[in-house]
C-alpha cells in the first residue's frame, strides 16, 4: 500500500491547504472600498506574496537578512505597496490588521474534510515557512484540525533548507522516511526528497492566477500525485 512506512504527514500551508490569493485580494478590495480607492489587488497579492514573502526568505537564507517571522516578513512588504496603491493613509492599526489577512486565509474546499480522513490512519501537521502564531490563527479560524503546528519560527529555519525538513522529523520522533511532505509546489517537494522525506504532489490550479506560470503535471520522481486531499487520503486507504 502506498502509505506503507508513513507514519505522519506535513503539509505545505499556503497554497496547498489555503487559497491564499482570492483571501488576500477580498481583504485588500474592502479596504479600497472603505476608502474608496479602486487598485488592481491582484498584481498588490502577487506583489506581497512572489515579491515579498518568497523573496524576503530568499534573502533570508541568502544570509542577506537575520532570521525573521513571516508575519515580519510580510509586514516589510506592505508598507512598500501601500503607498504604491493609494493606501498610505492606513493606521498603524489598520495596517497590523490587514498584514494580520494571512492568518485568515480560507481552505480549499477538499482540506478540512480530506484532513480529517487523513487524521484516522496519519499524524498529521503543518511543515511551513509561517511562524506558529499566524498558523495557530488560520486552523482555528477555518477548523483545520492539525496534531501539531510545525512553523519556521520553530523548525528553525526556511523551507527549501534540508535543515526545516529534518527538523520537522525529528520534532515529530520520526525519521525522515517515515514522513511525507503534501505540497502543491515541485519545488518544496525535490527538496524535501533530498531531504529523505516522502513525497505527495496535489496541485492547486487555482492558486496562483492568470500571471504566474505553474507546472501542474504529474511527476514520477514524486511517491504519490493526488487530484486533493479526498483522492490523497483513498490512495493512502483512508
């Protein structure tokens, strides 16, 4: 069976488990409404997001900034793009609460009832760039009913360092084997490969809209490929 060996699962969060982009654009167009500014939010979302958070970890592991949260990290963007897109005149307030819309990301519609079914045979947890809090925050919110809640802050380090992946093990008691990593993204999932980590790829065609190019197709290189977490958990014979 293809779960033979697996004890836990780890997922990557955004993107995988949260529709992060249509979250993050329906936050950002109520406050241009609120304020009557009219903006293109998409290209502001990609901005945060490509720009700002998977760039500041980049620098981040480049060894060019310290280590920070990505509650930090994103909150550096933002006060970049406010201005940009007429927002200036937020409130310190008002901008911890806006920088605060990626605790609040909604699930895809298969994650929280393909977790649950994953839950009865697998531990199952986050393994993620975001710091604890912001994750505590989002399961809470939408009732993704994670074992434990592995982040940056806590693993130690950024995914794609081999050293998050191994520390992800290693806090769960495990080794790296008997672990396999669910992401939507090719890159997070060869990492955690090298790592010795198992590997599910479950792709999100939706995530990352008309701008960005994703490579969707199925790889053999990866253990299992799953059309969401429902079709993830048959495979594993959930």
């Amino acid at each position: 069976m293809a779960g033979d060996g697996i004890r836990a699962l780890v997922f990557d969060v955004f993107g995988t488990v949260v529709d992060w982009r249509s979250s993050v654009i329906r936050e950002l167009a109520a406050v241009g409404a609120r304020l009557g500014v009219t903006a293109d939010w998409g290209a502001f979302a990609d901005a945060w997001r490509y720009e700002g958070y998977i760039g500041g970890i980049g620098r981040v592991n480049r060894g060019e900034w310290p280590f920070m949260t990505a509650d930090e990290i994103h909150r550096r963007k933002l006060e970049e793009l406010l201005p940009e897109y007429g927002l200036a005149g937020l409130t310190e307030e008002e901008r911890a609460d806006l920088n605060r819309v990626w605790h609040r990301l909604d699930p895809w519609p298969d994650s929280v009832p393909g977790l649950w079914r994953l839950k009865q045979r697998f531990v199952i947890s986050t393994l993620s760039n975001g710091n604890v809090a912001l994750l505590v925050n989002m399961a809470k919110r939408a009732g993704l009913p994670w074992d434990c809640v592995l982040g940056a802050d806590v693993l130690g380090a950024f995914k794609p360092r081999a050293e998050a992946y191994l520390a992800g093990a290693r806090l769960l008691g495990l080794q790296p084997g008997e672990v396999m990593l669910v992401a939507a993204h090719k890159a997070d999932l060869r990492a955690a490969q090298a790592a010795g980590l198992r590997t599910a790829f479950v792709p999100r065609p939706a995530e990352a809209g008309p701008n960005v190019e994703v490579d969707l197709a199925p790889d053999p290189a990866f253990d299992l490929h799953a059309a969401d977490f429902l079709e993830l958990a048959r495979l594993l014979g959930g």
